[in-house]
C-alpha cells in the first residue's frame, strides 16, 4: 500500500483563512452617536465591540431620541449591537482606581449581569472606564472571569500582549502622534510584508462634538472590504488566538486535534484548510 507522504510544512497562522491583518474596533459609553456608527460599519463590513455602562443607560423601554445626545435606552441594545460584541464598562463608569476593589468588582458583577440579560450571551470583555487600572485590579478582573480588558493606552504592535487585562490598542481614532489614522492605516495596509493587528478605539460622541462626522467615512471606510482583512470583535480575536494556541500538530504531521470550539486554520504546504472543533482531522 502506498502511503502518501506527509506534508513538509505545516503552519498555523495568525488569523484566520491566513489573514494577513486582523481589524477590530472598541467604543465606549453607548452614546445615541453608536448608531451611525454601527449603520456605517455594517455597510463596510468592519467589527466593534461597544462597552457599555448597563447602570445608566436609559430605561424607558424606547428608543432615546438622537437630538436628546444621551445613552441609548436599554431596549436598543439587542438590536442595535447584534453582529458586533457588547462588553463591560462598570455600571456607572467610576475610575478602578478611585474606588475600593469590593465596590468595583460590584460596579463589574452587576454590569456584566445586566448587558447579559440584554444581549443573551456571556460578556466576557470590558474596557477601563476613564483608562484607570492598577496591578489590584487586573487580579480581581481575572477572578471575575474577564478575558481581555482595554486600556487607553496605545502600541503600535498591541497584539498578542502579555497581559491581556491591560491590552492597549493602536490608536485613538482622533491621535496624531506619530501619524492621524488613514495615514496609519495605509502604511500598515501599503506593506505587504506587514502582518498584524489594526485595532481603533473611541466614542461615537467625538464625531458629533468634534462636527467632524465626514471623518467617518473617510477615515473608517477604506478599513472595509478588503480580502485579506479578517474584520472581528475583541472577543473574537481573543477567542481565536486561544483557539490557535491549543491546536495540536501531531509530530508526523499527518493529522490535527482542535480541542476548541472553533474553527483553526492552518497552512498546509501553502493550502490552507480549516481544521473543524472537536475533531482530529487528517493534513494528507
């Protein structure tokens, strides 16, 4: 019987369908301003993960109205976030710093617990309200089952970090320091050696407050659409980087185990497939 042989490389990548950049966005408050944004990025195809602060949203059982330039009302968010992620920003937004670790794990807990009853699914991710956070901190975040938590703070190459409870992003969307954002994004984009992660923060209020809500388009749109752009929420990035570090290669690398629940492509002497969850799967 002739066996074939097995491949000469096998490589996992970064992202994927092997990917070449990963695009996610974060926006904090859930200002009434979410909603052009939200509209546009479904039109181009781009990600957010929205944090909100379930303690002050409105809750009048209808829409806020968008000349009242307040926080939606908690019977938007279902409809108006879904396809993106909705993550924890503390009930009523106090800095971590500022307050005791019992009555910020309360502000995370009771958060937590309110958007999922909102959106129906675990919430997992957060943003630091006001930037805020020390080491006490990110050691009660973990023990409240928080996966990623992001900072204000900005590097250029921001993921994988080695702490992911202090995860800072590439930019504010507003930054000029080194470049503004498109010029960012093409020198990133324009290199086709570069490979990483392109990861946005803001709040949708600063398009308004600014009048600066032409910026939209022409700083976010030429982020959509793009072939070898994988467009995803934090959690979902996260997610798929845990996925990816738990496949395993078997040493002849005739086959692969996928103990994740999601899908992990790999690159099989230049072919890629996706190995299935809960599978082992053979690369021959």
């Amino acid at each position: 019987m002739t066996v074939a042989p097995a491949p000469a490389r096998v490589v996992i990548p970064r992202f994927p369908g092997n990917k070449r950049i990963a695009v996610t966005t974060s926006w904090d408050d859930g200002l009434v301003f979410d909603r052009p944004v939200v509209e546009a990025f479904n039109r181009w195809g781009i990600k957010g993960t929205f944090n909100l602060n379930s303690g002050i949203l409105g809750r009048t059982g209808k829409p806020t109205p968008i000349e009242a330039k307040q926080r939606i009302d908690a019977c938007e968010v279902a409809e108006l976030y879904a396809g993106h992620e909705v993550a924890v920003h503390s009930a009523t937004h106090p800095s971590a710093t500022l307050v005791s670790l019992a009555e910020f794990a309360q502000e995370i807990i009771d958060d937590r617990k309110a958007l999922e009853d909102l959106v129906c699914y675990p919430v997992r991710g957060m943003a630091y309200p006001n930037g805020a956070y020390n080491a006490e901190v990110i050691a009660l975040l973990r023990q409240l089952g928080i996966v990623y938590a992001r900072t204000t703070e900005a590097v250029p190459n921001c993921f994988p970090v080695a702490e992911p409870l202090a995860w800072p992003a590439t930019m504010h969307w507003q930054a000029s320091n080194p470049s503004p954002m498109p010029q960012r994004w093409n020198e990133c984009y324009n290199n086709s050696r570069w490979s990483g992660v392109f990861f946005i923060w803001g709040h949708s209020y600063e398009f308004d407050r600014g009048d600066c809500w032409d910026k939209l388009e022409s700083y976010f749109a030429p982020l959509g659409g793009k072939s070898d752009v994988w467009y995803c929420t934090n959690i979902e990035l996260w997610d798929y980087h845990y996925a990816r570090s738990r496949l395993v290669v078997a040493a002849n690398k005739r086959t692969a185990y996928n103990p994740s629940a999601i899908p992990v492509s790999v690159s099989i002497d230049g072919k890629v497939m996706d190995i299935p969850p809960g599978k082992v799967t053979p690369l021959v």
